[in-house]
C-alpha cells in the first residue's frame, strides 16, 4: 500500500507501506499531517498511463528502479511531457484531484509526538472551501462570465464569477 502525507499547508510526500517498515515510515511523518492510504501502485505502467482521463487535473505518482516516490500534479497538456518521464518506472498510478473520485481506503491526522490530537475539525463549509470547489469544476477552454472587480497594482484581475471574486 502506499502512504500519501499531507503536512505543512499542501506539501505531500508518498511512502511505500509493508509489514517490514511501518515504524520506519512512522518516524518520518511530520506531526499533525494528515494522511491518505491508498491502493498500491500498478506494476504495469502502461496500464496507469492508459487510466489518464481525457482531462483534468490529476497527481501522477511513480516509482523508479531506485525506489524513489516521486509525483507531481498535472492537466491534459502536461500528460505526455510526464508519461515520457515513466518509462524507466517500476510502479505508477493517477489520482484525481476532483473531489469525490479516487477516495482512499483510509485517512487520519496524525497525532503529535506527546500523543495529543491537535486539530480543528471544521464541520460547514468556509466561503474558500465554496470558491474551491467551484473552480474545481471548471474545465480548461470552458467560457464562463463575470464582472471585473479589481485589476490590482500587481498585475492580476479579480472577477466575481456569481458571488465572490476570483
């Protein structure tokens, strides 16, 4: 199985679970990340790579001959630049990042050192998780309107696209 760790805002790390090395991996997690256990890679990598979506966003994970557990998000447009990159591959997968689709077997946040759970659950939603999952749902090349709200000094322009800006 392997072992997604979510720490310090969105920074992850993947890890390779077996009997032999639980509390290897153990010692190696950061305290109060939060972690996802999913099925274990395709050893037939050309199978993973054919459970690319025709798009979308998706987080590519493999393992190459060294052991080294490497991922990295990508769309449609970066599919083949990365499956160029899994040919020296022993193991692959794709998870999507849409919500709802490739749930992990299980998930837990990780306790601190002294065994204290400090954690916030948040039970409603927050105005972010909303425009989160808005933009989730967007597709490149899909047209949507809005009104402009601000162009910034900066440089970028905020659009309420139905309720707050984006």
């Amino acid at each position: 199985m392997f072992l997604e760790e979510v720490f310090a805002g969105n920074a992850s790390r993947w890890h390779r679970l077996s009997r032999g090395n639980i509390e290897t991996v153990r010692a190696q997690l950061a305290p109060r990340a939060q972690l996802a256990v999913r099925p274990d890679l395709l050893t037939a990598v050309d199978q993973a790579v054919a459970a690319l979506p025709d798009e979308g966003l998706v987080e590519i994970v493999w393992e190459d001959e060294d052991g080294q557990i490497t991922s990295t998000v990508v769309d449609e447009t970066q599919f083949e630049a990365v499956t160029s990159q899994l040919t020296s591959a022993r193991a692959a997968g794709v998870v999507s990042l849409y919500a709802g689709e490739d749930l992990p077997l299980f998930t837990a946040v990780l306790p601190d050192s002294d065994g204290v759970l400090r954690a916030r659950w948040q039970t409603e939603p927050t105005p972010s998780d909303r425009d989160w999952a808005f933009l989730k749902t967007l597709r490149r090349g899909q047209v949507v309107t809005g009104t402009v709200t601000t162009i910034a000094s900066f440089g970028v322009t905020f659009v309420d696209m139905g309720g707050s800006p984006r």
